[in-house]
C-alpha cells in the first residue's frame, strides 16, 4: 500500500466527532482533520464581509482567496485566529447554508484531499466517506439522537461560556441543520454504504476511541 490508511468519519451536528477524532489521531500519531471549522471559516468570513448568503459569485471570489490553515489547536483564515469565532452561534446559524454552495464544496474539498494526499489522517465532516475520502479504509458513521445530541451541544456551550441556551432552542437548531446538511443537492449527510455505523449514546468516549482504534489496527497491521 502506497499511502498509509485513512481514517473517515462523518455523522450529524453534536454526535461526538470532533472529540473521538482528535483522541483517535491522538492514539494513533495521525493527522487530525476537522473539515467541519473550514465551512465555519468560510462562513465566518462572508459574514464578515457582510455578503449576502446567496451571493454565490462573491463568496467564490472570497473563497479563491482565503487562505486556511488548521493546526493541532488552531483554526487561521487570511492571518486572522479565529478558532473561538467560528464556534458562535452566528456562525452555526449560517454555516450548513454556506456549506450547501458548490462553490465553497468544490474548493474545500480540493484543499481536504490534498490536505490527506498521503494518508495517516483522520478526517471528520458530513462527506468524508462518500465524497473526499471515499477510498478510505475505516469508515465510520457516527450517530445520536437530536436530544442527545441538544444535551451535549448545552454543555459544551456552557463549558466556552457562551451562555446557556435552552433545549428547546437548541433542538431546533440541530433539526435544522440536519435538514440541510441531508437534503442539499451536493454531497448530503449520509452513511456511506460501506461506514459502520456507531451510535454513540450508550458508549464511552474510550469506547468509541478504543473500537475505531482497533478497526484502524486490523487495516493497518499495527
Ligand atoms: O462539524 P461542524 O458542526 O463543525 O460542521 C459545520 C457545518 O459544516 C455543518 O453544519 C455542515 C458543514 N460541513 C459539511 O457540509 N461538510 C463537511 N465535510 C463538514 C461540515
């Protein structure tokens, strides 16, 4: 095998991605990519720009130009830090409809398989499996229900002191953003043919790092 194996993950808002994904690259000593903060980059960029969420030929131009660059713990746009700023709510309010431009998907996805040229990364998002990584050779979809996922997104916005939103709201939101994310024309949130699925209610975090650690082994022969 030329390139060393990747590891897809995708699943819906909240489900746990980012954190098993950063614990498995961790484990495993691989690269961590979290497509997710690059929409939110590109978002967070339009809305800076004050563009209107449909203004498809600027946000290209605008997306031509921006230049990302993702580290362990840091997310870049054009020299700006912005990894708190891309987790507001005005951000998550916006970034599926963004997401859902061909524009945007085309280039991202360009700079995400170049980013996992050569393997030995874990990439999370909505598409990892069925469209930027379809040659992957572990293949995870990872899933909760809405409340589930609502409870967590509570915490975790408690936890960055950004206030405390109610259930109800946030909900909404994740239906929301499911909705969208699943029913765009390009690259919908699904599950790959070939994912295994892992709904990660009743499973600890290690659970779920430990089995994904374990498929990646059985490929890789470690
Ligand atoms: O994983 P996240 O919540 O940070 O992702 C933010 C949004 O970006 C999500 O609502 C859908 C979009 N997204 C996408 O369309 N494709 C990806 N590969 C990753 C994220």
């Amino acid at each position: 095998m030329s390139q060393l194996p990747i590891i897809a993950i995708d699943g819906p808002a909240g489900a746990g991605k980012s954190t098993v994904t950063k614990l498995v690259a961790d484990r495993l000593g691989l690269l961590f990519l979290d497509s997710g903060a690059m929409y939110r980059a590109i978002t967070w960029l339009v809305l800076e720009a004050q563009l209107a969420l449909d203004d498809e030929p600027n946000i290209a131009l605008l997306v031509d130009r921006a230049k990302i660059v993702l580290t362990k713990d840091k997310v870049v746009v054009n020299d700006v830090d912005v990894t708190e700023a891309i987790r507001t709510l005005a951000v998550t309010s916006k970034v599926s409809t963004i997401a859902a431009l061909g524009v945007v998907r085309v280039a991202l996805v360009k700079q995400q398989q170049e980013i996992g040229r050569q393997g030995g990364i874990v990439a999370e998002g909505r598409d990892m499996c069925t469209n930027v990584f379809p040659q992957a050779q572990v293949k995870i979809f990872l899933t909760a229900s809405v409340a589930e996922r609502a409870k967590r997104r509570q915490q975790d916005l408690r936890d960055r002191g950004q206030g405390d939103v109610s259930l109800l709201e946030l909900e909404q939101s994740i239906a929301e953003r499911d909705k969208i994310d699943s029913t765009r024309e390009i690259s919908p949130l699904q599950k790959a043919v070939d994912a295994v699925e892992i709904i990660t209610v009743r499973l600890t975090i290690d659970e779920v790092v430990d089995a994904i650690v374990a498929m990646y082994r059985q490929v890789a022969n470690k």
